[in-house]
C-alpha cells in the first residue's frame, strides 16, 4: 500500500488549518488516515508547526513520499536531516552521538533564526504602534486648536453682538430722550401759545 505524507485541511473558511497526516494515497483528503504527524498553522505569523519529527523519520523511512508542502514542513523542522543522519549511521558513516550532536546544533541554530524573526516582527509592531499614537496625538491637538479657535470666534461674536445690543440700547436711549425733549419743548411752545392766545 504506497503511503503519503500529505496535509488534511481543518478549519473554517478563509482560516484553514492543518493536520500533517501518513494516509493510504487512495484516501481522500480530508478522508481517514494512518497516522497523525503534527499540525500546521499558517494564520500566525511566523506559522506554527508543531510535527513528531521520530515518527515521520519513522515513516519516511519506511517508504512514505511526502507531498511538496508536506516535504517544505518536514525539511523546515528537520525530519529530512534526521533521516539524512539515520542513513549515515546505518551505514557506518556516523555514530549515533555524532548525529545527535549534529541534528541538535542544527535545531538550537533554526530556533536562534526563528527567534531573530520573532524578535523583530515584535519590534515593527511596537513601532508601528508608536507611530499610530503619534499620529493620533497629532490629530487630537489639532482638533483641540480647531475646538479652542472655535471657542474664541464664538466668544468673539458673542462680544460684538452684545456690543452692537449696547450700542443699539445706547441710541434707542438716546432716540426716546430726544423724542422726549421734542415733546417737552412742544409742549411749552403750545403751554406759551395758549397764554398768548388768552
């Protein structure tokens, strides 16, 4: 029975995940498997994997093809080197402590790469997030200026109108005492006139 080393798509729509499976090449895809190797999470950044790198040894070197993606995976996490390393070992090449020491140099190395990226992923979020509050406090003493210039013009028109009620208070005051003394003086005119007249 030829058996793959393929990913079964989990999920929901638009935010797939994935099983790493060894399923019978005649199975489905999201159909039944033999074994279950790890996942693969491609929505976080970096993605995550997490993948039983013994057991799939233990399948590849059983005859197991990976698929394309599936092969990526398993050279990212170092199954193809462990493997590489058992072939050495089996053959004399190596002793078992030297691919030991050789596959754990390599994993302490990626995981200093993966902690790098990591780091500085980390690093232009808060700066991106720095230069966001930047831009925000700006906006926010802008409208504030807008709000005081605002404020003041109000306060300006507020002024001037009730100077222009003063100043129209002042000439109705002034209108109604000279109207006043028209109708005294006319009055006294028509008081004098009478008592020329009698």
């Amino acid at each position: 029975m030829p058996v793959k080393i393929r990913l079964q798509r989990h999920g929901k729509k638009g935010k797939p995940f994935f099983w790493i499976v060894a399923a019978d090449t005649r199975a489905k895809r999201d159909g039944k498997f033999l074994d279950k190797l790890g996942i693969y999470n491609p929505n976080t950044n970096p993605a995550t994997i997490e993948l039983d790198v013994d057991g799939a040894v233990k399948w590849l070197q059983n005859g197991a093809q990976p698929t394309d993606t599936a092969r990526a995976i398993l050279s990212y996490k170092g199954a193809l080197l462990k493997k590489h390393l058992a072939v050495g070992v089996n053959k004399g090449a190596l002793t078992e402590e030297q691919a030991e020491e050789k596959f754990t140099a390599w994993l302490e190395e990626k995981e200093g790469k993966i902690g790098a990226k990591k780091d500085s992923l980390s690093k232009a979020q808060e700066a991106e997030k720095a230069k966001a509050l930047e831009a925000e406090k700006e906006a926010n003493a802008k409208r504030e200026a807008e709000f005081k210039d605002a404020e003041e013009a109000e306060a300006k028109a507020t002024a001037e109108a009730e100077a222009t009620a003063e100043a129209e208070a002042t000439d109705e005051a002034t209108v109604e005492a000279a109207e006043e003394e028209v109708e005294a003086a006319t009055a006294e005119e028509a008081k004098t006139e009478d008592k020329k007249d009698a």
